[in-house]
C-alpha cells in the first residue's frame, strides 16, 4: 500500500466529518428520533472512529493482498464487509439504532445499509483520488513538454552552409560578420551556445540557408525566422531576441521589413 501524504488523511478527515454533519440533519436509518446534538455525536464521532478502524484494517489486508500478488483496491473492498460487522456488534453493545439487541436479531437490511454507506464513501474517495492523480499527471506531462521545449534546439538543421562546419555542428539560428569572417551561431542540445567562424562573405552564407528561412536585419546579422523568440528596445533601438541569450540588432532601414513579418507585434 503506498504511504499517503498527511494532507491527504486531513482531507479525508474534513471530508468524513462533513458527510456526518449532513448525514446528523437528516437523520437517516432510524436515527431522526435522537435528539440533534446526540445525532451530531453519533454521526460525526461514529464515522471518524469507523475511518480510523477501516484504515487500521486496510493496512492489514494491504499485506494480505501483497501477498496473494493481487491490486491493492481489493484491501479497501474486503475492510468494508469487516468494518459493518464491527459496526454492528458495536451498536448492538454500545448504541445506536441497534442497541440491546441480540446480533441474531439485527436484520441483514441494517448489515446492507453499513455496507452501502462503505461503498458511497469508497466512491467518493476514489473519484477524488483519481481526479487528483489524473491532475497530478497532467501537471507533469506539462513540466516535461515545457522542458522539453525549452531543452530542443531551435534553428535550421541540414542547411547548405551545415556542408561548410563542422560534422554534426547544430541547427542555425543566426549569421553575423566579425571582421571578414561570418560567424555562424547555433544551439546545442542542452541550450548552451555555439558558434564558428567562416571565412566568407555574409551574402554567400545567407544564400546558402535557403529562401524565406529568415532576415536579414542588419548589414552585419542575418537571423533565422524560426529562432526569434521576441524582442527589445533600447530607446530607438531594437533588438530581436534569439535562444541562449543572444540578440541581433535591426537597424532602422529594416525595421518594416522586420515589422511587415509581424516580428514586432
């Protein structure tokens, strides 16, 4: 059986305590003849001490059911018909309904009303638990597609310029000129920068990155459309934003170009 966060047994408790208030104002099986503080004692004590039992009871019949290599859901379903017997020799001992009367003479319809409660309150556990986990499961399977996300390179993989690096050089995200030199900037897997340079000019490179794969957005940056993340703006500058940190200017003659791509919006 697994072990279940404090929380959750202070939820079930709320939850216990809640269904013996409502159960205590409407006073089903018989009990509508107590007087209502005795039904709110009788009630709301009585099923936090048969939750208290029923989970003393699954903890032994969660070993039983380890043992015969079965779910562990059976432990749950076969404290239920224990519990309503204790239930039963405990109302005819101590109170309740059933009290001063011989267990022969309790009617089996008392013994189904005790196992249907049981089952109600199996239901309404396990739909919760079973919301909660499919919640919990979302959740994650979110964190891993966002880490993910943020884990892939981005850029234009198997390029023509890709025949001029390096083997296995990663997807291109932008080009800028260094002297007489393109510097071709990449991503690798774990999101961390790479880059090398080539000795040629920055019109050969862009040619060789395909048409309307991305912009040229500065004499000396040529970006990858697919790369942009955002942008910035440093009083009249602006600045695309690129993975790893990196950000390529626009200079002012580009800015429509840049804006008629829908870059700036």
């Amino acid at each position: 059986m697994k072990t279940r966060p404090l929380t959750n047994y202070i939820a079930e408790i709320g939850v216990i305590a809640l269904a013996g208030l409502v159960l205590a104002l409407v006073g089903p099986f018989g009990t509508d003849t107590m007087p209502l503080g005795v039904r709110f004692s009788y009630w709301i004590g009585g099923l936090l001490a048969a939750w208290v039992v029923f989970r003393l009871i699954v903890v032994a019949m969660s070993e039983i059911t380890k043992l015969l290599g079965i779910s562990d859901v059976f432990s749950y379903l076969l404290a239920i018909p224990l519990l309503g017997g204790l239930i039963l020799i405990a109302q005819s001992a101590f109170g309740g309904p059933a009290a001063g009367t011989d267990l022969a003479g309790i009617s089996s319809w008392a013994y189904v009303q005790i196992l249907g409660l049981g089952l109600a309150f199996f239901v309404i556990f396990w739909l919760i638990y079973d919301r909660a986990a499919n919640h919990a499961a979302e959740k994650e399977n979110a964190r891993l597609n966002t880490s993910r996300e943020r884990t892939e390179p981005t850029g234009l993989a198997n390029t023509a310029l890709h025949q001029k690096l390096p083997a296995g050089f990663g997807p291109i995200i932008a080009l800028s000129v260094e002297d007489h030199y393109v510097r071709v900037h990449s991503v690798r897997e774990n999101a961390a920068e790479h880059s090398e340079m080539l000795l040629m000019k920055l019109s050969d490179a862009i040619a060789l990155m395909g048409d309307d794969t991305g912009l040229q957005t500065h004499r000396s940056w040529w970006v990858a459309t697919c790369a942009i993340t955002g942008h910035t703006r440093n009083g009249r500058n602006i600045y695309l934003t690129l993975p790893c940190g990196i950000s390529a200017p626009v200079s002012r003659n580009n800015v429509a170009k840049v804006r008629a791509a829908g870059l700036l919006d």
